[in-house]
C-alpha cells in the first residue's frame, strides 16, 4: 500500500511539473522543449484518468521584464534538474502550491536589480513632484501678496477721494494776482489743474468739486484770467466768472491803424489805434497796485528790428525790412478780430503773440498761395486788401478789388484818398489838392503801384475779395451818397459825372 501510495504520488508531481513549465517551454521554442513535451504528455495521458477530479489553482505567473533593464532574460531551469527533484519522495502532508515558492531561483534573483532601479526611479519622481509643489506655493504666494497690496491701495485712494479735498481757508489773505490761462476747449477738470500749477486753489479736487456745483462755468470762454492767489476754491471759481477777470482780451475792428487818427473838424475826435487798445487790454489789477503796458511801450516794441522777435511770418519778411518807417513795420499784421495776449509777459511778448495769431488767421484764406490770377505776393495781397478795407462795403469789395488789379495793370495810379489819410494820421473823406500832391511811401495820388505797408487792418472778407476779385473791366469807382451807393465804371467821362453826383449830395464837402 505504501509502495502503491508513493508511485502515485510521484506521477502527480511529475505532471504538476509539466503543467506548470509547459507554456515557459513554448515561450523559448527551443526543440528539446517540444521532446519533454511530448514525453510529458504521453505520460500525463496515462495516468489522466485518476486525476480527472482533481481541481488546480497553479497558474503560471509571467516574467516581469522592466524596459530599464538592458541584461537579456535568465536561462530557463533544465528540465532534467526538474525532474530530479520532482522525483525525490516527499514524507508527509502535502502543502498547498504558492506561486511564489515555484518561480524558479534565478528569477528571484533577476529582480532584485530592476525593483532598486524602479525605486530610484520612483524617488527622483516623487522628488520632481514635490520640488514642482514648492514652486506652485511660491507662485501662488507672490500673487497673494501682490493681490493684498493693489487692494490696500485701491482702498486708501478710495478712502482719500471720500475725504474732503485739500482747500485755502475761508477768510484767508490772498496772494497777488496771477494770470491765468483757459484753452480753447478746456474742461474744468484741466481748468483745476492750472489752477493748482498757478497756486490759487490747494487741490485740483477742490476747485472741480466747485465748479461742478456753479452752472455759469460752461460759459468760461478761452483767454487770460487774472485771478488772486492762494484762496478757496469756491472763491476762485467766482473770480474766474467775473466780469473784470479777463485781461488781455483785443478787439480789433476792421480797417483800425497802429496808431492813433482823429477826424479832420471841430470836434477832432481820437479813434484809438490797435496799440492803445493793447495798452488798455494789458491791465492786471485795479487801484494803486494796477499794472499796465503804455502805449509809448508797445509803439517802440513794435519798432524792433528783430523781427523774428516780433513774430512776423516768413512770406511778409522782406517787406517788412523794406518798410521806410520802422515805427509802421507792423502795420496790418495784426489782423481785425478778437485776440488774446498774455498781458503778464514783455511788450515784445504780447505783439509776438498776436502777430503769431493774425498770420494764423491770414494764412487760413490760403493766403499764401494765392496770386496765381493777380500776380501779387502775399504780402502785396495784404497790402490790396487794406485799401479794399478802407474804400469799400463789404457788398462792393469784390469790386473794388478788381479796380485795383486793373490798374496795376494798365498800368495806372491808384489814387485813393483813403492812402493820402495813412500818413497824415487823420481821415477824411474828401482831401485837398495839397495833401494829394505830397509825396510819401503811401500816398497813391503821387506814386504808381501800392503803398509801402498796408494802411490798415483789413478784414477776412476783404482779404479773400483781394484773392480772388470779381470778373469786370472797371477802372473807377465813387461812392455817390451817405448810404454808400457805391457806382463802377471804365468809362472816365462817365465817372466824371458820378463824382458831379456825390458832390450834390454832400458825401464829398471837408470838414475843414
């Protein structure tokens, strides 16, 4: 019975053994594997009847290769060494089969390099993982931080705007006054800052905060302000909105001279020139404390022979140089309208600024490139359009300009009364046949061609009528009456009977 029980239990172990190094054997596919196979089978086939019930768990555990490992695979087990010690007897209880304890030894051994590689492997990771935390800490920190102080100082902005703005005391002293300038389209916002720059509020906030709350800002026009120092804002925004506020406001009207004229009679009334009108126009202040430019100042500024000092633009240059009357030089380049000055700066200062804003105003009619139909320079042009001013209506001036480009022409004098009256410093309607027969750089009864300078301050329009005159062939015109009917003709004898005309109706007595 012993015997019986040892063979059998030789035969299962056998064919345990074959079974659970059967697919090992195909893997290699070696020849001797397909032999022991077959051996193997032959004997499994025999005894297969007397296991037919036994129910195995063995299964066969695949090698692990790691892609790191660059050894080639263990040699299987020999079979033969495997037959040996499945064919020693075993004495006692049978164990149960563990994967583990099958897997041959040099397997085990195989292991030991790749699981240390992997665990260096998973350290440099878990390293790299853990270096790449600390950073996201870092990261997110600094953006914490930097989060934190844009609030805080959004926050005090906040808490300063809702404070009170900074403001002079009421019932204060005030400093001296300053002046103060407003651009054209200036928002009070930018009125507050030259305000601050000026020291006559303490804050651009307060002088806006006051501002928005008094309607009549919208209707601060651009100039010079004078304005006190050194006050509250509500205080310098009434200031600003008085009617003595604004300094170095000029009102020039058309045809007005440098100097001054008076009329020829009893009465001997003065017409303020455009430098007595600067004068009045630069005062700052009232009372004993008032600060003015003369007029003998600005007719002796205007005298400079640095005229780029002056401000005189290039395409007038040469006339100006050539002027015979340097105390004229400047005539008609201040233009007729309304100017702004500094009144705070030289009298150089303030000429060079409205000289600089008339050429403006001239140079927007394209005077500069006109001439192509008269053939007149523009300083020529702006001597033409002061005897359009002086002579016409603004209805006629068109006309008038075309008399004058017809007889610079022929060529013939111009003789215009109004260029007998320049130099004689009075005006005149009708002149004496002394006053026509002197002779000067102006007057067109005793020279041919334009007068030296312009004779006035012409006008917009009767530049432009000068630019381009109307179409006609007339060579003389008279006005014929106090409403200034004013008869054209190219005809001399027909011109003739228009001057016996104005004579009836009294437009040509003297007051003389």
């Amino acid at each position: 019975m012993t015997d019986r029980w040892a063979r059998a239990e030789e035969r299962f172990r056998q064919r345990e053994a074959d079974r659970r190094y059967r697919r090992d054997d195909r893997a290699w596919g070696g020849q001797n594997s397909r032999d022991n196979r077959g051996k193997t089978n032959r004997v499994v086939g025999r005894e297969q009847d007397a296991w037919d019930d036994y129910e195995d768990d063995t299964t066969v555990i695949p090698r692990y290769t790691d892609d790191m490992d660059d050894q080639p695979p263990p040699a299987p087990a020999s079979r033969s060494r495997e037959r040996r010690d499945a064919a020693r007897p075993r004495v006692g209880r049978r164990e149960p089969v563990d994967d583990d304890d099958d897997e041959p030894q040099t397997r085990r051994r195989s292991k030991s390099p790749q699981r240390g590689r992997r665990s260096r492997a998973a350290s440099r990771k878990a390293k790299e993982r853990k270096r790449r935390r600390r950073t996201l800490w870092l990261v997110a920190g600094v953006f914490v931080l930097l989060f934190a102080g844009a609030a805080v100082f959004a926050g005090m902005k906040l808490i300063k705007s809702l404070g009170s703005p900074e403001d002079y005391a009421t019932g204060g002293q005030p400093g001296p006054l300053v002046v103060v300038q407003v651009h054209d389209g200036d928002t009070s916002q930018q009125i507050a800052s030259t305000m601050k720059e000026r020291d006559v509020v303490a804050s651009t906030g307060a002088f806006f905060e006051a501002a928005v709350r008094n309607s009549n800002m919208n209707s601060v026009q651009p100039g010079f302000y004078a304005i006190p120092s050194r006050i509250p804002a509500a205080q310098a925004v009434t200031a600003l909105l008085g009617k003595q506020a604004r300094v170095g406001n000029l009102v020039i009207p058309e045809g007005r001279l440098l100097h001054d004229q008076f009329e020829v009679g009893g009465t001997g009334r003065r017409t303020d020139g455009i430098y007595r009108m600067m004068a009045a126009a630069s005062c700052i202040g009232t009372g004993p404390t008032q600060k003015c430019a003369t007029y003998e100042q600005l007719d002796a500024a205007g005298a400079n022979v640095d005229l780029a000092a002056l401000g005189v633009p290039a395409w007038a240059a040469q006339g100006v140089k050539d002027c015979p009357d340097r105390t004229r030089q400047l005539e008609g380049l201040i233009a007729a309208g309304t100017l702004d000055f500094d009144p705070s700066g030289t009298p150089e200062q303030m000429l060079r600024q409205v000289v600089a804003q008339s050429a403006k105003m001239y140079e927007s009619t394209g005077l500069p490139q006109s001439g192509g139909e008269t053939k007149l320079t523009p300083y020529q042009t702006l001597i033409a359009a002061s005897l359009v001013e002086r002579e016409a209506k603004p209805q006629d001036m068109g006309k008038v300009a075309r008399v004058i480009v017809n007889r610079l022409r022929v060529p013939q004098m111009l003789q215009f009364d109004s260029t007998v009256n320049y130099a004689l410093d009075r005006t005149e309607v009708q002149t004496t046949d002394t006053d026509r027969a002197a002779e000067t750089p102006w007057n067109t009864y005793a020279k041919l061609g334009l007068p030296a300078t312009p004779i006035a301050a012409p006008s917009l329009n009767a530049l432009r009528a000068m630019e381009n005159p109307e179409a006609g062939s007339w060579l003389y015109f008279v006005t014929v009456d106090k409403q200034g009917t004013t008869l054209f003709t190219d005809d001399y004898k027909q011109h003739q009977r228009y001057i016996q005309q104005a004579q009836a109706s009294g437009i040509l007595d003297s007051g003389r």
